[in-house]
C-alpha cells in the first residue's frame, strides 16, 4: 500500500470517528458538523483519484524520432 493511501486512510478513519462524536452528542455543534463532512469528503475524493491513479499505469512519453 502506498503510504499516501494509508495516511489517507488513517485521517479518514479520525474524521468519520470524530462526526460520529459530535453527531452524538446532546447539541452538536452546526458549524462541526459541516466542517467535518466537508473534510470527509475531500478525503474521500483524493482517495479516489489515489486508488484511480495506482489503478491505472502512466502514460508513456512518446520518444522523440532522430530523423
């Protein structure tokens, strides 16, 4: 596993163990609440591009022809 894919998992598991502290308690906070959805998110899209990037190989550049 790359370690930008771990560190990614690893912060997404604290933001989601962290929501689901703030959606327990007795009034959470609005503005918690959107901040860590936002973050949850924006982890989940850079895991995407990550796994879609570790997924699929480069592109070779094309070499340039000595004519």
């Amino acid at each position: 596993m790359k370690a930008r894919i771990y560190k990614l998992n690893e912060y997404l598991q604290r933001v989601e163990e962290r929501l689901s502290l703030e959606q327990q308690r007795k009034r959470p906070d609005g503005f918690a609440l959107l901040h860590l959805r936002m973050l949850r998110l924006r982890i989940r899209n850079a895991l995407t591009r990550a796994m879609a990037r570790l997924s699929t190989p480069a592109v070779a550049a094309p070499q340039m022809q000595a004519g």
